[in-house]
C-alpha cells in the first residue's frame, strides 16, 4: 500500500493571499498571492512575502505580479511557478507525490478550471482535486452541509465574493460579483484622490480599510492620518480621514455585493428560503471582517447574517477538511 505515504495538501490560491495546509500538520503556510519574475528568463525570482515587498518597487528588468485576478488565474506560467514553490516549501516531493485539493470560485468555467487542475499537475501533484470555494468555505465555518436543508453562506476574499445556497452537499444557486477586498481598497484611494487630492497607493489604503473602515455609520467617529503624494504639486502630503469619509466611500461597492446578495434570494426555491431565514447568512473571507458589514446585510434583506469563526481560514479549513475525507466529500467535489 505505497500510496498512504504520499502527502495530503489543500491550497486555498487566493487573488490576494494564498494558504497552504498539509493533513495531519494544519496551515502551514500563508503568504501574499505575488510572484516575482526576471524579464530576461522568464525566472522566478520571489515568492509571496518577499515578492510583495517588491510590488512597485522593482527595477525594469524585474516584474513582480499577481498571478490571480477575480478569483481565477490570470497567468498560467506564473501560476504554475507559484504552486510549484508551495509544494516544494511544504515538502511535497518525497518518493511519493502529493495529493492535492484547490479550490475554484463556483462560477468558473471548464477552461478554467482544467487550467487550475493542469497547472497543479504540472507543479507535481499526483492527483488534483477541485472544490468549489463556497462548500470550502462552508465546511471551514461547520455548516452542515450535506444536510438536505438550505445554508447560504457569502464568501468574500481579495478578488471576488460570491454568495451561495447549499443543500445535500452541493451548490442549489450562486451569484458571484468581482467586488472584494481589493475593489473596497480603490475605491477608498479614489474618495481620497478625490477629496484631498491625495495619491494614496494599495497598500496604504488597505490598511486604512482596516483600522477605521466601517459599512454603516457609527456613532463614535474616528480619524486617522494618511500620507500620499500630493495630485497637484507631486509632493508628499499628510491628511487627516475620518471613518464617515471612509464608509461614503465604501458605500457603492457594498451596495454590488447587498445586490448580489438579494439576486440569490430571489433564485432560491421556497422551501429553502425559509431554512435561510431560521439560520441565517454565514459570512467568511477577510472582507467579513469589516466592522458593521453583517449589521448592513441583515438590514438590508431582513436575514440575520453573521461572521464565522476565523472568518479568513474557513476555506483553507473547508479544504483541509474535504481531501482528508475524500470519501465523504466525493460527491461534492468538482471533475
């Protein structure tokens, strides 16, 4: 029986981080999803945290990239390098090859989704399995899935969130919206652009999303200093932000995914809908982390919605979960 000795790896490859877990170790690696490469070679120079430092830094020869945008891959070969990195990192070549699980957004096409599998194969998987993010999300958050009652669970990362309803293991309807964490940054940049008239990069905006980012006005204002370029004299100049400024300028993007949110609803056969409304919405994904977020879903569709525990590992969790027990999970996984 050679093959109990090859490892089990789930790779949650997201458009902003990616999570790598081995069964029987948990998470053992979660980096920034950026990869640097030489433009003479074609090389890959940096991985992850190290090549994030580089983004908007590198000289010309150097191109420091994100491989994954909305959610699917946006370059092949890049991509590719990437899991090859991981499974390298993680040990994934003994004698035997790995077992490796990912996870794909539920919309996703066969292309897509033969790239994905082919690039893991190519990296030096023995067998690659495909999940759709939102069952991972929802056996990460112990949502009883195969259950023949509705969960519906709103998974929301860097690049993309979709909101979908799940009975007896598997997806019933889905929506998915590339409004993420990503797009609540730009638009944050672009309030103070236009405001202030201040440059602010990714970066600096996230983190402002972080520390003051709210989705519905809060009653204690707060403030924080942001230093940008100024779009005027191209000087460096210091403003100050307040939380109301930051959840104007969220106010749109939120708006597509409470949009995408009700499109789901509307779609989802009675007998369901009443399950949802008992058990409410599960929200993961780093995006639910931001403050007031489940107070403006439940107010907006009168649905209790709520953040899951460790709202950002759910997935990587899900996975690690589903290829552990592949013969429960089968039916629900993706050829």
């Amino acid at each position: 029986m050679g093959f109990t000795f090859s490892k089990k790896i789930a790779i949650d490859l997201g458009t902003a981080n990616s999570l790598v877990y081995v069964v029987g170790q948990g998470i053992v690696l979660e980096e920034p999803t950026v990869v640097a490469v030489s433009l003479d070679d074609g090389k890959v120079l940096a991985v992850g945290k190290e090549a994030q430092s580089m983004l908007g830094r590198t000289p010309g020869n150097i191109k420091a990239s994100k491989p994954m945008r909305d959610g699917v891959i946006a370059d092949y070969a890049v991509t590719e390098a990437m899991l090859k990195y991981f499974l390298r990192r993680v040990g994934g070549f003994g004698m035997f090859k790995p077992e490796v699980m990912i996870c794909v957004p539920a919309g996703v096409t066969q292309v897509e989704r033969r790239a994905v599998l082919g690039a893991t194969m190519a990296a030096g998987a023995r067998n690659a399995y495909l999940i759709e993010e939102p069952l991972a999300a929802a056996i990460g958050a112990g949502v009883p899935i195969a259950e023949p009652s509705g969960n519906m669970i709103l998974d929301m990362g860097g690049g993309a969130s979709e909101a979908a309803v799940i009975s007896l293991g598997g997806v019933v309807t889905f929506k998915s919206v590339r409004v993420a964490g990503n797009k609540l940054d730009e638009a944050i940049a672009r309030f103070v652009r236009r405001k202030h008239n201040l440059v602010i990069g990714e970066t600096t905006a996230e983190g402002v999303k972080v520390k003051i980012g709210t989705a519905m006005p809060s009653s204690k204002e707060e403030k924080m200093e942001v230093t940008g370029r100024d779009s005027i004299t191209g000087l460096p100049r210091q403003v100050e932000i307040s939380s109301y400024e930051v959840f104007e300028s969220l106010r749109e993007p939120l708006g597509k995914i409470i949009g995408m949110i009700k499109t789901v609803m509307e779609e989802v056969p009675p007998e369901l809908s009443s399950d949802i409304i008992d058990k409410g919405i599960v929200m993961s994904g780093g995006t639910a982390q931001l403050r007031g977020f489940d107070r403006l879903i439940t107010q907006e569709t009168g649905v209790p919605a709520f953040v899951a525990e460790d709202p950002q590992r759910c997935v990587i969790k899900g996975i690690g979960i589903a290829i552990e027990n592949l013969d429960i999970y089968s039916r629900s996984l993706k050829k």
